[in-house]
C-alpha cells in the first residue's frame, strides 16, 4: 500500500512533538514534511539547522575572579535558494508551527509560497540518521567538563603561580570558556545528521612594566572534544614561557624601520596565511570579485617551495568538525601545492554561484547566521629545510616569535604586530626587539615564503567573517620570507 499523501489543507492541522531533550530520529518527520512544504512551493533547495548551546567564560585577574558568563541558547534557522538567489530565516521556536513560520516567511521573501487548496505536498527522504554525536560517544561530554568552582580554584592557582616566575608585574589574567554545542541539519537533498561540538581555550596574559618600559605577553591554548581539557592545562609550564618572553622584551630594543628578510615561527606565525591569503581563497570572495586569486586556479601564485592545506581532521585542533554546518562530512583540502593554486574553500552558496565543488567548509557562529564557506585548521606544510637552514640563510634580519594583532585589507593588504621579536646576525639570535610590525600583501608576500622547516605546529584562533565568529586553528612550520617592510622607529 503506498503511503498516504499529504494535501496543503491539511497543514494547518498538523502537529508534531519531537520526543526527549536531544536532537533524535523523531525530528525526521516534522522535518520531511516541512522541506516537502518548501519544494512544493517552488524552492530548488532548502535547508534547516536546529541549535542548542551551552557556553560558558570564566575571567581571573590578578587574585580574584572578575566575571563568570554563561550563555544558553536554542533556535533554528531555515534557508531557501531558488536559482543562484537564497535568504535566510532564523527563529527561537523550535515548535513545528514555529519552523513553519519561519519557512514561509523565508519563501515569501523570494517570491514564493505554500500552496492552498488540495495541492499534495511531498515528503522529503532523508538519509538513514547521521548521529556523529552518539557515534563517538559524545553525549555525555557536557556533564564531564569542569564546573564553576572548579574554573575558579584553576585560574586563580594559574595566576598565582605566574606571579611567582615573572618579575616587575602589572597585571595578570588568566581566562578560559567553554563552549558546547548540539546540531541537526536536515536539507532537501537528503541530508539528516547530528553533531555535538566541544571546544574550550585558557590561556595567559601577563603584563609587565618599569618606568616606561612596557611588555604584554599572551598564551592561549585550545581543545575539541576533550571534557578534561582545563583540568589538564599544564599552566606551570605555560607560565614560565609568557614570564621569560614578558621579562627579555621588557627591555628589548625598538626595531628599525625597513626591509628585512625574516623567519617565522611555527604555530601561531600562521595567522599571517590565514588573514592574507587564507580568506582570499574562501568562496565568499570570488562572489564578490575581491580576491586577486579569483581567475588563478591551476597557475602559480606562491613560490614553489609552499605548499598549504585547509581541513577538518588533525585530532583536537581549534577548527576540527566532524561535519560542517551544512551537513557535510569534513575532509582535507590542499590549497596549494608548490606553489599552484588548487582548491578553493567552499561552501554550497558558494559552489551555487562560483562552480567549485564543496569542501565541506559550510560554517557558522550559531542558528542566527547562514553557513558560508570559513576555514578550519589552515596551515602551510611542513617543508625539506632545517631550522639551521633558515637562520644560516641570513645575514641581518629578524625573527619574529610571536605575533601580535593586525588588520587584512579586502584584497589581501596587511599588517600585523609582533610581540616578541629577535635580531638575527650573520645566522645567530643577538638581541630582543620590539615595537615591529609586518606590512606586505598577500599576492607579493606568498611568492617569498621561500623556505620551510620541518616542525609544523598548529595553534588555537578565531576568525571573524560573514557568518559570525568561528573556532579556527591557525599553524606553520617555521618560515622565511626573503623580504617584507618592518615597520618601527
């Protein structure tokens, strides 16, 4: 017997209660037929994601706790694309009549609309339920993290410690969050899948003074999926790497102003890449003709020793996800490979409107937002040279540790801070510098990143973009740029 079909007058009768208090297989129909509803109504495509976050920050500065945060948050957002051309609906009313709201106004913004009458809706088939969250034994993660008092006891023995090994202290802080996240996508193309995300940071930032010498020094460390994470935290060790950076450039030199070849170190270094060529690679940029790599595919665009990959695998890094916001199972994608253009990051607007194929790089900062195409853990690869290699390649240049905040123009102008600083002379470290800033572009500078070590390392950030503020992971090996302006004194 074929299953009984359901007519447009019928829909204001229908009602739906999901059971229990998790994403499960009994949003499958309420979610089929409000899609059905959708395509009967002339969309190519529609899309729902359901949210449920549980977030927390906790702040020590100095010897007390200044602010403990919590945020929870439900809702769901439905985007509806006909041609080239999609809008996005969000709501905090998860009911079936709330989605269905949500739906029509997102339909009647394009132009379109359920039908009345006895017009038969279709459902729609979704796949055999995707539960990453159950699949990995996530659900039990939330309850497992540490608590409020526990936060506290942590951060406050941190900054005690800290105190202990750096000299001339102005300032303390020590801050962690965390953040927990439940998911369900559900698409007319089938797509129906669970995901629960875990991601926390704690770090250090430790300011130092004397007279009108100044240093401000940070650390911050970032996890996914691991309960135990701050509980783990080895703030001893953390805290003599920011005390000794803090105490050498409190009375460092300030740089001179010019050229200078320079070598990078690995980790964090890699904001670089990911600020000015890593966004001039994502999708949302050819839509808008900003990024000159727009037309480049397949032809050279960095020196030939660089190679560069964005994925959502690498085990506990800041921007891994089983799936992206979309749906998508997540996978490595290479950028760039000696040197050529491979692959651009896209999400699905962004393969509607520019033809490259998804990379499961759909992101977004919660229900409020449509997913665009955002990086993950973006990195340029380890290389074939030694770190003697770098060093003995320069007569007179700067080693740049660590690095600071900065700005990226649209199209790949940028300049960054660096907060620790080295001169380096006939191939050795001599001296502390500081007050350097790094001013280049991204389609000059990529083509003298000329060496790299061996010793990539990856590092915790966040990335702000069209889709509101993700967990990304930023890294490198260490690096050398043959050339690039330092701006100082």
């Amino acid at each position: 017997m074929s299953p009984t079909l359901l007519i447009s007058k019928e829909i204001p009768n229908l009602s739906y209660q999901p059971k229990g208090d998790r994403f499960d297989i009994s949003w499958q129909q309420p979610l089929s037929t409000l899609l059905g509803m959708g395509r009967a109504a002339g969309a190519d495509f529609v899309e729902f994601f359901l949210e449920k976050s549980n977030y927390i920050n906790c702040l020590a500065e100095d010897d007390s706790i200044t602010s403990i945060t919590p945020r929870l948050a439900t809702g769901a957002g439905v985007r509806v694309f006909r041609g080239k051309a999609d809008c996005y609906v969000s709501t905090n009313d998860l009911t079936f009549n709330g989605l269905k709201q949500a739906l029509e106004k997102a339909l009647s913004i394009l132009g379109l609309n359920i039908p009345q009458g006895s017009a038969f809706i279709p459902e729609i088939n979704l796949e055999l339920f995707r539960d990453y969250a159950t699949l990995k034994n996530k659900d039990t993660w939330l309850s497992q993290c540490s608590n409020m008092q526990e936060m506290g006891d942590i951060l406050l023995s941190a900054n005690q410690f800290i105190e202990k090994k750096a000299s001339k202290v102005r300032s303390r802080r020590a801050a962690y969050f965390r953040d927990w996240q439940e998911i369900l996508v559900a698409s007319t193309d089938g797509t129906f899948a669970r995901d629960i995300r875990l991601t926390q940071s704690v770090g250090y930032n430790l300011l130092c003074a004397d007279g009108q010498n100044r240093s401000s020094i940070g650390k911050r460390d970032g996890d996914t999926s691991n309960p135990d994470f701050l509980r783990q935290w080895n703030y001893q060790n953390v805290a003599e790497e920011v005390a000794e950076s803090a105490g050498k450039m409190l009375y460092a030199d300030y740089v001179e102003s010019g050229q200078y070849p320079i070598i990078m170190a690995n980790q964090f270094g890699g904001v670089i890449f990911h600020e000015a060529c890593g966004h001039l690679l994502e999708t949302t940029q050819i839509e808008r003709k900003s990024t000159p790599f727009i037309d480049k595919k397949g032809e050279k665009i960095a020196h030939e020793n660089l190679t560069a990959w964005d994925e959502g695998l690498s085990d506990k890094a800041f921007g891994t996800i089983d799936m992206d916001d979309e749906g998508m199972p997540t996978q490595r994608t290479l950028l760039i490979e000696n040197g050529i253009l491979k692959n651009f990051i896209a999400d699905r607007a962004g393969s509607i409107r520019t033809g490259h194929p998804r990379t499961g790089s759909g992101r977004r900062s919660n229900y409020s937002y449509a997913a665009a195409s955002r990086m993950r853990n973006t990195y340029i690869a380890p290389g074939e040279y030694t770190l003697d290699n770098l060093f003995s390649s320069i007569d007179k240049g700067i080693y740049c540790k660590k690095m600071g905040g900065g700005s990226v123009g649209p199209t790949g102008e940028f300049n960054f801070g660096v907060d620790e600083a080295y001169l380096v002379e006939n191939g050795k470290i001599t001296k502390p510098l500081k007050g350097a800033t790094l001013i280049g572009e991204a389609k000059e500078i990529m083509k003298k990143i000329s060496m790299s070590s061996q010793d990539l390392g990856l590092a915790a950030g966040f990335c702000g973009s069209v889709s509101g503020s993700v967990y990304v992971t930023v890294g490198q090996p260490h690096i050398k740029v043959d050339s690039i302006t330092v701006g100082g004194r």
